[in-house]
C-alpha cells in the first residue's frame, strides 16, 4: 500500500477569511487522522493573502491536540528566519505534549518576498549568504551536545532536555536540496507541486548520494503533489480552474485569496496566460480517482517514492475534503 499524507498550506478563498482557513485545517486534519493518511504537515509562508499558514508551530499544536493518530509536523519551517535553538525548544515542547507523533521538516528558502524575509531576520543579523547548513549544524551540535568546551554554547541546553528533538527532516525542490540531503543522512522531501526541477533526478540523486546520519536511519523520500480529485474528470477540472487562474495572478504578482471557479470561468484569460496554465499542468494532477491513479503511478515508480504527500488548493472546502476522500479510498488507507 503506497502511503499518503497530507500538506496543507491553510488556503484562503475569496468570500472567506484567515481564520476560517485555519479552522478548515484542523477539519481536515481530523479527516485525514481518520481516513488514515500517515502525516499532516502545515507550511510556513509569510505577507501571502492566498495563505493564512504563517506559523506552522501554533497550527502543529492545535492539530496534534485534535487528533489522535496521525503524525503532525512542519512543511515546513523555513530555518533562514529562525534561530536554531528557538526552533529546537519550539518542537522539543511538541514532542513532550504528543511523543512520537511530531515531524521537523525544515526549508532553505524564506518563504516569502526578499522585503518580507528581511522584516522577519532583520533583529537576527541579515545575511546575503545561504546560511541553512550553518543553522542546521548549530541545531545538531545543540542536540547531540557536542560543542566544543570553551565554546559560548557550551552549556546551552535546548528545553526541555529530556525530551528528544523530532525526526528531522529537509524539504527541497532543486538537486541541491537533494543531495544536501543526502549529504546529512536526512529524509527527505521533494516539493513536485511548485518545483520546475525533475523529480526522478533529484530523488534518485538523493537515494545515491546519501549516507546515513547519526541515527543510521536509511533514506527516506517523500514525493509532494499537487492534485484535484473529484468524482469526474469534468468536476475535477471545474474545481482545478481555482489554480489556473491562482497560477496567471502569481505570474502578475497579484497575490490574491483562491478564486471560484465562476471568478476563473470569467476571466480574460490572454494567449501567453494559457500557456503558464498548461505549464503548471504538467505539475498538477487533475481527474477522477482511476484518471489521478494513472497519472501518479508512473512518477511514483520513476521517482522510487516511499510516500506521497497530497496538497489540493481548491476554493471550496467541502470539495477538498471529497478529494481526500477519493484519494484515500483508491488507494486503500486502512481508516483509523
């Protein structure tokens, strides 16, 4: 049985508001702990009106609180705006709330606009430089304890310190990510729903580049998709022309809530419009249960996935729960 899990970045609809988003993701936690689905991530995305996702830990709580059996964690947390230890005692207090049911995945990038990210880093040092390998490593010396004695960190002790720090894990959309890693012994997860990148190259780039890390754990891939699932072809693509139109306001920098599909049937979409869309469409998975099946299959097996993780950005949330639904049961999730 190919496991499923889901990503959920809290998408606001155009009607809606930020905190029905929110709420609409502790509902669907709840649906996907029962359909049993293996994890629920929430992102982390910053000043996007399209995405009330802003702080993964909070949401992380409340889900983990709200269900009972399904992994809970971060899709990530973005670690270029964060400092180490705040990030470690945040997930460590997750862990001794709900152990053994508490994932760390951790991003390179900010999330957000180059202005955004310096508003958030500006009290922590502005660097031009990629600084997430540094960040990681500071993470590690303080969980395994291994500064060195005449070191400022050297009795630092994220808390509380008798609980582990959850499984670690980095999320990425480029070869790079890929073997950065490979190269920590980390799992892994590789962002198909926005990445321009291949996904066989970079996952098998990964599964040969990678060397076991502290905990001797072998390699873990996660394959992220973006799809719509209904119970036709033709309602699926109804529903999916929310993220046609979401991808052309995107390209224009026009960052708006999630669209109907009526907003998206009446738009003066250009020449130049209908190729982005049909670009993204290589991306996105759109059909019946059957119709979606056929096309994940192959990029599954190409990519040598050991999961997928699902995120469905449609205006209605009535809808998205349904395409859960049909996802689940074509692929036999044992309900829990």
């Amino acid at each position: 049985m190919l496991p499923l899990s889901v990503l959920d970045l809290s998408p606001v609809t155009s009607g809606s508001s930020g905190p029905a988003a929110l709420r609409n993701s502790i509902d669907l936690a709840r649906l996907a702990d029962a359909l049993g689905y293996r994890r629920y991530w929430v992102a982390e995305h910053h000043n996007l009106p399209s995405i009330a996702s802003s702080a993964p830990e909070i949401m992380i709580g409340q889900i983990a609180a709200a269900t009972s059996g399904i992994r809970v964690g971060s899709g990530g947390v973005m670690l270029p705006n964060h400092a180490p230890l705040q990030v470690m005692e945040r997930f460590k207090v997750l862990e001794a709330l709900f152990p053994d049911r508490i994932d760390l995945g951790l991003g390179r990038a900010p999330g957000t606009d180059q202005v955004t990210s310096m508003a958030l880093r500006r009290r922590q040092g502005i660097s031009e430089d990629d600084d997430f390998l540094d960040r990681f490593q500071e993470m590690m010396l303080f969980e395994q304890n291994e500064f060195p004695d005449n070191h400022p960190f050297s009795k630092v002790r994220a808390m509380p310190a008798d609980v582990k720090l959850p499984p670690v894990y980095l999320l990425g959309s480029s070869g790079y990510s890929a073997e950065l890693a490979a190269h920590i012994g980390a799992p892994f997860s590789f962002a198909h729903h926005f990445a321009s990148h291949d996904p066989v190259a970079a996952m098998m780039s990964y599964r040969s580049h990678f060397k076991p890390g502290p905990t001797g754990a072998p390699p873990l891939a996660i394959l992220a998709v973006a799809l719509v699932a209904a119970d036709t072809d033709a309602e699926a693509e109804r529903l999916a022309s929310s993220i046609d139109l979401n991808t052309i306001r995107r390209n224009k920098g026009e960052y708006l809530p999630i669209a109907s599909p009526e907003e998206a049937a009446a738009y003066p979409y250009t020449p130049i419009d209908r190729e982005r869309i049909a670009e993204n469409r290589r991306r996105l998975m759109v059909g019946s249960p059957a119709t979606i099946r056929a096309k994940l299959m192959p990029l599954v097996e190409a990519t040598n996935a050991d999961e997928v993780m699902v995120t469905t950005m449609v205006h209605d949330h009535a809808a998205r729960r349904h395409s859960y639904e049909l996802m689940a049961k074509e692929f036999d999730l044992s309900p829990r």
